[in-house]
C-alpha cells in the first residue's frame, strides 16, 4: 500500500498510550511527521523513541489539552516546528463509572473538561491555520457510548455523546472550507487504561469476564484496530466522509 500521509504533519493527542500511540506510530509508518501530546512528558517521549527507532520522524508536544493555553501553545509549536499542521487527532480522554447519583460535581466537571473541552481548545487553535490552507482533517476520539448508553457510566456517555455532537457541528461549519471533521467510536478496547480500571477491581478476573461476555464477538478490541479506524478518517480515503461517526467496537451497538 502507498503510504498515505507522506509530507503531511499529524498533531495526536493522548498519544503516550493505548489508541493514540498506536495510530500515532501508524500515521509515521505511512510517512508523516507526527507530534505527540501526552499529558505525561515521559510518555509522550517513549511514543517518539519508538517512533524514530523504526525510521520515522516525531517530536513530542507534552502538555494538558484540556488548558487554553496549553492548548494554544501545543498547536504554536506544531506550526512552528512542522511548518503546518493537516491533521489533528484528538484522542486524549479519561472515563469515570458511576451514575448521575454517586458522580461528584468535580468529577462531572472533570471529565467534561479533559473529553470535550479540550477538543473544543485544541480545534480553535488549530483552525486558523487549516483555513488559511484551505485544507485540514480533524479526527476526534468519542466511543460507543457517544452513540448508545452502557450502566453506570453517566457522566462519561454524556461526555462521549458530546464529543458526537461537536464532531458533527464542526463539520457543518467548515464542509465548504476543505475541512473534513469526523470522529471514531470505539468499543471497549484492550489499552492500559482499561487493562489498570479491571486491575483496580475487587475481582479482576470476574470483571474482565463480564466485560468479555457483553461483546457480541467474545472479545474485546486492540488498539491498533482503532488507530486503523482513525487513519482512515484522516486519510484522503475517507475524502467523502465528514461528520460522520464510524463505530467500531465489535457489535456491541449493532
Ligand atoms: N479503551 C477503551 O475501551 C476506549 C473505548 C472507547 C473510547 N476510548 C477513548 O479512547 C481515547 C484513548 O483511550 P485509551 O483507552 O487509549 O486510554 P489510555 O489511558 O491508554 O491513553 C490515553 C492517554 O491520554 C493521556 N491524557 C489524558 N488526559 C490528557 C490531557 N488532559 N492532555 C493530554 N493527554 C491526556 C493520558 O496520559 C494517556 O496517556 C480516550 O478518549 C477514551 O475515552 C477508549
């Protein structure tokens, strides 16, 4: 296969673990000079060294997503650095169980700060610069829960329903500017965070069988059949695709 993002400059955020170290790594693979964000430096420069020791080019942006003026600085120094930036993939997120009874206001307030807010901050940063090329590709990571409703996880099907919502406005807004916006909604997925929420259970066993017998599939999903999803999106194959909301989790919402 041709790779499809040579010359381009990716930005991903979130991109020191799970999904997004595995599509940033993908989007290198196929020639683009990534810029990885993660929260945590130390894992945003694992992600670069893993990216660079397989011959490609990446440099990390650390930093909080969810800060205006973190997020302004992040995509400064992409442009800066990159000269540009075609592709920006907000990916960065936490989730939280509960229902609206047992969420707290800070969690409430938290979880819609780090998942919605700052792919708001992180987008207006960034669209100037896709307008001023005519040309841009914005991929936001929400989840089956942005299109259906799992127990106890109120707060964050709220958030992820959120993610939908901007995901589709964005794209409407800017479809006659050559900005394509669409987001990914992955099942449940075997990455770190979710690997650590199992671990933290009473029974770690018990519920990584609960989680395993939902999936219509009998199992749950990688990473890297995500990051394939998102490289899709941000790829000139999607060129009709925008504001749409491609599920990928295994059935469960079928
Ligand atoms: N794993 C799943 O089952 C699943 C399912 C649906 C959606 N998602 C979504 O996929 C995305 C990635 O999740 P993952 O499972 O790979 O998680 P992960 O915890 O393995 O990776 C997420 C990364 O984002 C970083 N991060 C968190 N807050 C940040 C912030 N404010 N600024 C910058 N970086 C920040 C973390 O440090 C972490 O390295 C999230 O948006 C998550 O909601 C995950």
């Amino acid at each position: 296969m041709k790779p499809r993002f040579k010359a381009r400059v990716v930005l991903v955020t979130g991109a020191g673990s799970g999904i997004g170290e595995k599509a940033a790594v993908g989007f290198a693979r196929e020639g683009a000079t990534v810029a990885v964000n993660d929260l945590r430096p130390a894992k945003a420069a694992a992600t670069v060294r893993k990216i660079e020791r397989a011959g490609g080019k990446a440099f990390a942006v650390p930093g909080d997503v969810s800060d205006a003026a973190t997020a302004a600085s992040i995509v400064a120094a992409v442009e800066k650095r990159g000269r540009k930036l075609d592709i920006l993939v907000n990916n960065a997120g936490t989730g939280i169980a509960g229902t609206v009874l047992n969420t707290s206001e800070n969690d409430w307030d938290r979880l819609m700060r780090v998942n919605v807010k700052s792919m708001f901050l992180m987008s207006r940063a960034a669209l100037p610069g896709m307008l001023r090329r005519r040309k841009g590709v914005i991929v936001n990571t929400a989840s089956m829960v942005g299109v259906a409703a799992v127990k106890d996880r109120a707060a964050y099907t709220a958030s992820k329903h959120a993610v939908v919502g901007l995901t589709r406005a964005m794209a409407l807004d800017h479809v006659a500017d050559g900005i394509r916006v669409n987001c990914i909604c992955p099942g449940t997925t075997m990455t770190p965070w979710v690997t650590e929420r199992v671990n933290e259970s009473r029974d770690p066993k018990a519920t990584m069988a609960s989680m395993t017998a939902r999936q219509p599939m009998g199992r749950l999903g990688t990473p890297q059949e995500i990051a394939d999803g998102i490289l899709y999106l941000a790829s000139d194959q999607a060129s009709f695709a925008t504001g749409t909301a491609l599920v990928v989790d295994g059935g469960f919402t079928a």
